[in-house]
C-alpha cells in the first residue's frame, strides 16, 4: 500500500511528539485504542488559563504510518484553538488532509476519541462535566 | 561493492529466480514447445525427455524415485491434491486428519473445506517454540485416522517440526504422513525415505525457480499411497494430476532442484551465519525477542518482536530500502495479527510488532549490515514515540490498563 507524501511526512518528521506534565490541572490528557489492536495514542492539551486557548499539545503513539500521522497532524490543529474549536475537529478532516484510504480511517477516528478524551481529562479536573461523545465506529 | 538498494529479505514470500534456471528454461519457450504428451513425433519426444530429466533431478534432491514426483501448479495444488486426495482415496478406511495450528492455509482452508464435507480434523496446537507435542499427536489418533499433515519448515517462523519423530508415530498407527515441506526443500537435507515421508508439497519459487510450478510427492513402495485426482482430463501424471505440463516451468524446477542440491551446504551455512549475525545485533536492544525455536530452525529465517513498536510502522521506517514480512495486523489483508505467532503464545501485541526476515542465495553481508543499522535507528526513533515504551520505562504495568477494545 502506497502512503500519501502528508503521512510519510508526518511519519518522518512528527510534529509535537513529547509529554506534558499531567498533574498539571490545566493538562488534559487523553490515552485511547489498545495494545492488542495495534495502536494506542495519548494526546496532551495544555490549555492556557488567561486566553482559554490551547498553547501546547504533545502526543506519542503506538501503531502504523497513518495513526502517528493523525495523532502528529491532530496536534497541529490543536494548538492555537479554543477547546471549544477543539471539539469541533472531525475524524474525516484528518482523513481529507492526509488523504487516508478507507482500511487507515480508523487511525483518524482514534485521533478525534484522543482529542476528545483529553479535553474530557481537562473538564474534569476543572469541575466541568464529561462531555459524552457519540460513538463512531472503528 | 557498493549496496544497491532496495534490498530483498522477503525470501519466504518468494525468490527471485536464479539466471542459471533461467537459462535452462528459455529454450523451451519457442524452440523445443512441444507437448510431453505427444508420443508421435520428435516434438513431443523433446519435451518428454525433458520433463523426465527433470522428474530425475528433483527426485534426487528429496532421495525419492523419479516415478514418485507429480508436477503441480504450485504448493498449494499439491497440498489440496494430497489432502483431498489421501480423504477421497481411503475413505472406506476412515475420515479423520491430524493437523496443526501453524500450517500454511493451503493446508487449513483444505482441512476446513474437508471437514464441510463430512470429513473430521484435529487441529494440534503447538508448544511456545513453535513444535507439536508429539505425546498429544499420538493421542490424536484414532482408528478413523488416515493422515497426519504437519509442514516440515515454518513460513513464519522457520521452526523445523521433528518430522522423523512424526512419521515414525504415523507408521507405528498405519497412518499416512504428509508434509507440506515449500520452506524446507532446496534449503535443508529433506530425504523422504530417512524421514519416513509418504506424501510431500514444494515448489520451485521458493528455491529460485520460476513461479506456476511446484510437485507432490506420492510414496510408491512401503506403502503405495494413491491419490485421487482433483484435476480431470487426460490422466497426466499417472492419472494423479491430469493437464498438460508446463514444461520450461518443470525444466526451471529441475534445475533449480540441481543447484540447490550442489550448494545447500556451504549456503545454509553462508546463511545462518548471516542470520545469526542480524539476530545477535538487534538483540541487543531491549525488549526484543526472537519468536519460535531458535534450535530446530532453518538457516535463513528469523523472526523477531520490538515490543512497544508497530511492525507496520516499524516497517515503513526503511521500507523504501529493506523489503521485509510483518506479524502485524496491519499488513494483512484480514487485519488479524498473525495466527502462526499467536498459536505460539504470543499475546497480540508482540504479535503485532514482529518482523519477519527471510535471508537468500542473494543476500550479502552489507546487505545485513546496512538492515542492521536502519532496523535499530527506526525502533529506537518509534520508542521514543511509543506511550507504551514510556509507561514501560516508568514502571507502569501496561497489562493493568484498562484499555479500550474496538
């Protein structure tokens, strides 16, 4: 299978790989998929308190050229919004964006559960209430 | 020298073909094109000839008589032909094949489709380092037993069942054995009379001959075993395999037959030193584990888990350059992870980080080294990406997650 020039780019030169400190109440962090399935990624927001913008986010991922590609661009995204714009990131922009062939759109869905897990983590520890996403398949 | 790119490691899949088989077979394209079976004239007698010499030379290679060898499509039709055919031909004796977990599907689809019709499969399962339990193969056995079918050398793994050990169990019972040897033929000393083998599959593209042509084995003497056809016509190949025969396929499977017999020694040496040599260095990263009996092996295969990185990730690190098998579901068209690797025990996800590396005739020494480096630089580059090798390098007990299944 041929990955598209974004993927491979995104594999070669992922942006935003790191950690951020997760006792940090203004972190949230989201860790999704599973071992046995073949991937796993955990996104980090950091959200600034004064602006309500997100001015950091880090992921690691565990799994293919296409899932380290969703979690590096998600990232890109991430940064700069509101978690409220956050939110609103869905799975198929990243499909459109890197291009990913219909077996590889799961990596894109696990990108926006990560997305929204971790905004989930930031409400929590902030008194607000978990936002119950609709399930998309995988 | 210098290395040419990309580089071949995919030798279980298939090999390229020798240029010495090459030049053995393109006579018979356009000049000698007869039909072996055309008994009246010279062109005929020309590709007879040929198809017999060849019959000798992969007779030779497997120590059988040269009546003994069926020419087939491939493995896979030699495998539906001994399987189907041993069911069919002896089903007054009885209905029942042994078989194990880690078979190639050319033997599992064909048990499966067996057993729809009416026939009965036990399905061994296999020990941590790849082997059947040979006390539970005896076990298995039942007075409706016809066959036992277990592969000589494993496509994954390159584990190396005791054949000799099976066949004598068989032959204590009166039961048929079978091996689908396409890994082991060419490659290692396969000799059906010390291994006591009644029946056995192989093909040519897995030992540098052309693809579209491989052979079955049939025992003629102690016992005559018989097969009944699964391709009707004009009763080729003693009745067992009807269709006219692909003769520069056959001459190509000869000769590759000859020179792997001339130089299996010194090459399975060349080679497992090479491997052995790939496997001690990527050992030395941690966490990385070698799945199957690195004992009872063959020479030019390993087969080895990164845990906490992705074979399909892993791969797309150098696969520009390095063209290698993974355990991983990802590169599978069922998106199972391997189920050679998981009937060894492997939980999925080391299953999922596994690479396969099959050495050949054509693999040099800065071919290993230069895989060597790229494999290491790209593990260590995902680690550093992994969640999971940071919760490993914390201490965090990964299995204790709660993780979300899809």
């Amino acid at each position: 299978m041929a990955y598209s020039d974004k993927v491979i780019d995104h594999y070669s030169n992922p942006k935003n790989v790191g950690t951020l400190d997760k006792s940090k109440t203004n972190v949230g962090t989201g860790l999704v998929g599973a071992p046995e399935c073949g991937d796993v990624m955990r996104l980090q927001i950091e959200v600034d308190e004064e602006s309500g913008l997100i001015s950091d986010a880090k992921f690691k991922t565990f799994g293919c050229g296409s899932a380290i590609a969703s979690s590096s661009l998600a990232t890109e995204w991430l940064k700069g919004k509101t978690v409220d714009q956050a939110l609103a990131i869905d799975n198929m922009d990243i499909v459109e964006e890197l291009a990913l062939p219909p077996v590889k759109i799961h990596c894109s869905v696990l990108a926006e559960d990560a997305i929204k897990a971790a905004i989930n983590d930031y409400r929590v520890k902030n008194g607000l209430p978990e936002l119950v996403a609709e399930k998309k398949a995988h | 020298m210098e290395l040419k790119l990309p580089i071949y490691l995919d030798n279980n899949a298939t090999t390229p073909m020798d240029p010495r088989v090459l030049e053995t077979m393109l006579p018979y394209f356009v000049e000698k094109f007869g039909n072996a079976a055309s008994r009246n004239h010279s062109f005929g007698w020309v590709a007879e000839e040929a198809v017999d010499y060849s019959r000798e030379q992969v007779a030779k290679l497997i120590n059988a008589d040269p009546k003994e060898i069926i020419f087939t499509s491939g493995a896979t039709e030699a495998d539906n032909l001994a399987l189907k055919g041993v069911y069919e031909m002896y089903a007054t004796k009885g209905n029942h094949i042994i078989t194990c977990t880690t078979e190639h599907k050319a033997v599992l689809d064909t048990c499966k489709h067996i057993e729809k019709t009416g026939g009965q499969v036990t399905y061994l399962n296999v020990k941590a380092d790849g082997l059947i339990d040979l006390n539970e193969l005896e076990k298995a056995i039942t007075e409706k037993t016809i066959l036992i079918s277990i592969m000589y050398g494993n496509n994954e793994t390159g584990v190396i069942q005791p054949v000799q050990e099976i066949s004598k169990i068989a032959r204590k019972h009166g039961v048929l054995f079978f091996t689908d040897a396409t890994q082991a033929v060419g490659k290692i000393p396969v000799d059906v009379n010390a291994d006591g083998i009644d029946l056995m599959a192989f093909s040519a593209h897995k030992m540098y001959g052309p693809k579209g042509v491989g052979a079955l084995y049939v025992r003629r003497k102690n016992p005559r075993v018989k097969v009944t056809s699964q391709m009707d016509g004009g009763g080729h190949e003693r009745g067992m395999r009807s269709g006219t025969l692909n003769v520069p396929g056959i001459v190509g499977l000869g000769k590759a037959c000859e020179i792997c017999m001339q130089e299996m020694d010194t090459e399975a040496k060349r080679l497992s030193k090479m491997r052995d040599r790939l496997e001690v260095s990527l050992m030395e990263m941690e966490e990385t584990y070698v799945n199957g009996s690195r004992e009872h092996r063959l020479p030019h295969t390993a087969n080895i888990s990164f845990k906490y990185v992705e074979g399909e990730g892993l791969m797309m690190g150098f696969n520009k350059n390095i063209a290698l098998s993974s355990g991983s579901a990802c590169t599978s068209a069922s998106l199972e992870p391997s189920y050679v690797l998981k009937a060894l025990g492997l939980g999925d996800d080391l299953a999922h980080s596994s690479l396969r590396f099959g050495l050949g005739r054509f693999t040099t020494d800065e071919q290993i080294d230069f895989t060597i480096d790229a494999i290491k630089n790209t593990v260590n580059k995902l680690r550093e990406m992994s969640p999971l090798w940071e919760m490993f390098k914390e201490g965090v007990d990964i299995n204790a997650i709660e993780w979300e299944h899809h």
